[in-house]
C-alpha cells in the first residue's frame, strides 16, 4: 500500500439526512440524540468520593479538561497536582505520591497512558503494586481523530501486565459506581472513561457494578452477547431490536476485565445451546474476545463463537458514527453481525 | 536515634561513633568489593566511584533511623540507578540498615540484595530503580506528598551521567523547577562511563550545570571524590533558603581507590580475575593505613 493512500480527493459526504458529517472532537460525547445522560460522572464521584478520603488526590498531563477531572480541581484546588504535558513523569510522581500514603486518581488520555507511560506505569506503579488509579479518556474507539488519539489496543497492553486491575464501564451510573469501589480496592488500577455527558442506561436495569464481577443484565435463550464498556449498552439496545425478530439475545457485562470473572463466564457460556458473541470497543486481538476463548477452551466449553471488535488496524479518522459503523460496534452493526451468525 | 551531623559523621552503633567520613568511604569500598567478588563481576567501578558520595550522603546530611529503615521522618534516597544496588547495599550495611553477613548472598537466588536494587526486596531501597530515568520523577511525587503532609524530609535521588539521556530526566527536570521542589536534591554521577563508552561521547550533556539551571534549578558542581567538598556542596544543598530545587554535580573517578582497575578501560561492567580482588582490597586497606598515619586531612 501507498504511503498516500488514502491521500487522494474526495467529494464532501453527507449524512442520511443530508446533514454534514463532521469529525467527532475529544470533547463529543458518544451518547445518541435521544439517549438520557449525566454529566461527567467520574469527576462528581471523585469530589463525593474525596470528601471522606482526604488521601485521594488527582493528578493529570494538561487534561483535566478532557477527563472530567477539572470537577475535583475546582472542589479540591489544593489536592490536584497539574504535571504539565508530560505522562512518564506524570506517572512516576503518583507513585511517588502513593508511596507518601496518597491515593493518585491520574487522568491523561488511554493512548498516551497505555502507549508513551507504559515503562513508568509498569516499574514505578504496578511492580511495586502501588494503590495508584489510572483513569483515561478516550478508550478504543471513541473519537474520529485517528491513530493518533484511538486507543484501540490499550487492554491488550494492560491485560499483559502484573497486578493491574482493568475496568471497563459502560455508563454514567457504572463510571460513578466504579470510582469509589477502586478506590475501596488497594492497588493499581486501569479504568477506561467516557467522559462528557456520558450515556445513562444501566439504571433501567437494576444494575450495580462489583469489582471482579460479571453480571447477566438481561437474559436470553439464542445469544449470549458477553461485553464489556460501551459494547454493552450497543448489545442491549441489539437485543432489544433483535427481539422484534423473535431472536432473543442475553447480555453477560463483563465490566472487570482483569481479573476476569471466569466463574461466571464459564456458567454462561456453559448453559448450551447459545451463540456466543464477545463485543467489545477495542481491537479483536488481545482484549476481552480473547480473553473469553482463552476461559472457554482452558475449561473445555465449546460453544459456538464469535467476535465482535475491532479489526487489527489503524483505523481511519472522521465522524464518530460513520467509523463505529464502518468496524462494526454500532448497534446496527451488532444486529446485522448476530444475524449473519444465526 | 537519628544520625548526627557533622563531619565526623558520628553516629551510634556498632561501627561506633565520631568515624570520620574518609573511613565510610573505605568501609563502603570494601564492603562493595566483597560483594563484586561474590559474583565474580559486576558494577565495581560504579560503587567505588560512588562511594564518597554516599559516605557524605548518609553518614553526614541524611537523617535516618537504622532499625527503622520506613520512619516516616527518614531522609528519602532513591537509587534511580538500579544496578549501582552494589553501592548502595555497601552503605547500607555501614549504616546498620543491612546486616553485614548478608552481603555474601549478593546476586544470589533468593537474596534481598539482587544485582538491581528493587523495592519490595531490601530495606532502605526506596524505589526500584533500573529502568533507567525513573527515579527523578519518582522523586518529584515523593516530595509533592512530603509537602501536602507538611513533613520537612529531603528527597535525594541518584542518577547516573547515562541517565541524563533519557527524556524523562528531563521531564522531570522541568516539572520539579515548576513545582518549586526545595526539599529534592538530586545528585548526578558524572563518571563519563556508560554501557557503550564515554558519556559525554554517547550524547553530550555538556553544559550539564547551565541546563539545570535554565530549568530553574540550584546548582553545585563538585569533586565527587573529594569528602569535604562534598559536604560543603550538600550544606549549601540543604540549608539553601530558596525555593527551588537542588541538584549535586559530581564528578567521579570510575574504580577510585584501585589504582589497575581505574586504568582499564571499557569499566562499565568490571571483570575482575579471581586473585585480583585480594589485590584490590589490599590495595584499599594500604591506602587506608597510610592515610591514618599522615593524620588524615
């Protein structure tokens, strides 16, 4: 391929209603038109959280802004530590902090923590198994300006990494819920956030997010969609579509990622008779897809498999629902896949 | 107890008190070279370069407590420098925080002294240092947390001369002028050896004090084989009244004290024949003697 590949003219594209689709910016949220929302829930449940917990301080690389962490800066000015545009040494300082007896909430964005901090977050955090929070905005595929801000791979990176605890919320209600229970757990932990006015749904289903724990949001007797982030409220609005064709989808939200709730895995996916499709917002190698095939062979259950992420690429820039679309992890994308497997 | 000030560097203990600091330096050499022949090899020239320093470090400025290597008053010192471990466990058994017999399990399996200094494994090892360019930011949220508890500990780190080639140094560097880090001293070990050859010949850090400074830190450039030159230089360090932070300069001889192994080049990584170590401890314990009977400076 061409190092100009893609670098030949184009005509303006328009979008179903003959609107103008534009790149979605870091600061577009991922939420629908219709869908009901919550603003910045990470950074509201850090200044509830720090109201009891005066050893919790926040700590970014010049974006705060952009990960929602400005909310405990302005409630707690002298408890956020601004280290400039600079994740290696961003890193190494709340280890440094965690050693003094604090308890670090760092927020960069995923690919600059995963990619450019990975040596500082692995020697100065997880080996010595330091009680620092890694917080990142922009996880897998949440923003059209390509590559460079696409952290497609970044549980991949994590997942090979000793002692880190890897979550991966879906909603406004989880990213609230699972601020304070990683801040009840002692350790390194590495949390993907959406940030902005982030989508609320799990509320509808009576859900509550325990660390280390997968949960059947909804059941189903011909799929088992087993999800983890945003994945998670595209199979349940799947489902809900699928439904309408007699196709009745069960949802298994995986928000751990690391460790993996492998007890609750195996029974589900043991049940029989069910499709198994793994969904999530982040390449097909080394996430959570492979994370579930590698549970499943290791103990014997075979059933019926599939994936849905990510493919093993530099994914293009442009409108946040045109790429979504384009890889397959919009809800219409999902429907379309599960059927062409049934 | 905490260790005493003062030149002398006295302090109690076993080793006793009122020992001068030129008899740390030679005990933390020996103590160095004892290890280095347990394995055979190993970073030796490093460790009797470094061994002044230390000498002044701990048995002059730092304030520590042996039998309890975590007080929470204790002087930090961070070794960003991993594999000068060697070093460091010398004078950490001169300061009674290591016991001395441990020193022959050095490298081995199962030791608390592995050839890279490592957190989790030694007492008084602050950090796991090795992957080079790690300790100065590590040093940075050390003393971000110090201040926020309004605790008056120093943060000294030891990098290498190698390690002002990693950008993070750097980094680092920068953000601790910002944050007007008084209470860290960094000292540099300016030996110009690294793994590939001269430093300074691998990627020159020349002006070296200029680039601390225009990073808005306070600088001292010092022999580092020189006992009261470093003590001069780590007073004016801690007792400065301005708030920035303080990096020591020092510029060491690699193998100080062992004559032949000075000579040899390419001393990164010492091999050392057998009956040369007896040769080389001898050479430091003649020194030594002679050094005492001119009445020692």
């Amino acid at each position: 391929m061409s190092r100009l590949s893609k670098y030949t003219p184009r005509k303006v594209q328009l979008g179903p209603n003959g609107e103008r689709l534009k790149t979605s910016a870091m600061i577009a949220s991922i939420a629908g038109v219709d869908q009901r929302t919550a603003p910045a829930p990470f950074g509201h449940a850090l200044v509830e959280l720090a109201k009891s917990r005066p050893e919790i301080v926040g700590m970014t690389a010049d974006l705060s802004k952009y990960t929602d962490l400005f909310v405990f800066a302005k409630a707690y000015p002298e408890r956020f530590y601004q280290m400039g545009m600079a994740e290696g040494v961003l890193m190494s300082a709340a280890a440094g902090m965690a050693r003094e007896g604090f308890t670090p909430f760092v927020t960069t964005y995923a690919v600059f923590a995963a990619r450019r901090a990975y040596d500082f977050i692995c020697m100065a955090i997880a080996e010595e198994n330091l009680d620092v929070k890694i917080c990142c905005a922009l996880p897998g595929l949440t923003t059209g300006y390509g590559p460079s801000h696409q952290a497609t791979e970044d549980i991949a990176i994590f997942r090979g990494l000793p002692n880190m605890t890897i979550i991966d919320p879906c909603d406004a209600l989880e990213i609230e819920q699972a601020t304070h229970a990683i801040a009840a757990y002692k350790g390194p932990v590495y949390m993907r956030l959406l940030r902005g006015n982030v989508p609320l749904v799990l509320d509808e289903y009576g859900y509550t997010f325990e660390l280390g724990k997968a949960k059947v949001v909804r059941d189903g007797r011909d799929v088992l969609v087993i999800s983890s982030g945003l994945m998670t409220m595209r199979a349940l609005e799947a489902a809900k579509a699928l439904s309408a064709d007699n196709v009745d989808v069960a949802v298994l939200h995986v928000p751990t990622i690391k460790p993996l709730d492998t007890e609750t895995i195996l029974r589900e996916a043991g049940k029989g008779g069910r499709l198994v499709v793994v969904a999530e917002n982040h390449t097909v190698v080394g996430g959570l897809g492979e994370a579930v095939a590698g549970t499943l062979l290791r103990a014997g259950v075979a059933p019926k498999f599939r994936q849905i992420g990510l493919p093993d690429e530099f994914l293009d820039a442009g409108a946040l629902p045109t790429l979504h679309d384009r890889y397959g992890i919009s809800t219409g994308a999902v429907i379309r896949q599960i059927k062409g497997w049934l | 107890m905490s260790h005493q000030n003062g030149i002398s560097g006295g302090r109690h203990g076993a080793h006793g008190v009122n020992v001068s600091l030129e008899e740390r330096a030679y005990r933390i050499r020996r103590l160095a070279l004892r290890m280095g022949e347990v394995q055979g090899q190993g970073y030796i020239a490093q460790a009797l370069g470094v061994a002044d320093v230390l000498a002044v470090a701990y048995f002059h400025a730092m304030t520590y407590r042996p039998k309890d290597p975590e007080w929470e008053g204790r002087d930090r010192f961070l070794l960003s420098i991993g594999h000068y471990a060697i070093a460091l466990y010398s004078a950490l058994i001169e300061a009674e925080i290591l016991p001395e017999d441990e020193l022959e399990t050095y490298g081995g399996d199962d030791s608390r002294l592995p050839m890279s200094g490592m957190a989790a494994y030694t007492p008084g090892m602050e950090i796991t240092g090795g992957s080079l360019g790690h300790g100065l930011g590590i040093a940075i949220g050390f003393c971000l947390g110090l201040k926020a508890k309004k605790n008056p500990a120093f943060v000294y780190n030891l990098c290498s001369d190698g390690e002002l080639d990693e950008g993070s140094t750097w980094e680092a560097a920068l953000s601790a002028g910002s944050h007007k880090l008084d209470n860290l001293i960094a000292i540099v070990d300016v030996n110009q050896m690294q793994a590939d050859g001269p430093s300074t010949a691998i990627s020159n850090f020349e002006p070296l004090g200029p680039k601390f400074e225009a990073f808005g830190w306070y600088v001292e450039r010092v022999d580092g084989n020189d006992i009261p030159a470093l003590v001069a230089a780590f007073d004016r360090a801690r007792n400065l009244k301005e708030a920035r932070p303080r990096v020591i300069i020092c510029d060491t001889k690699m193998a100080k004290g062992v004559p032949f192994l000075e000579a040899r080049e390419r001393n990164h990584f010492l091999r050392v024949e057998a009956e040369e170590w007896a040769e080389a401890l001898d050479i430091l314990d003649k020194a030594r003697a002679v050094a005492l009977q001119q009445g020692e400076a």
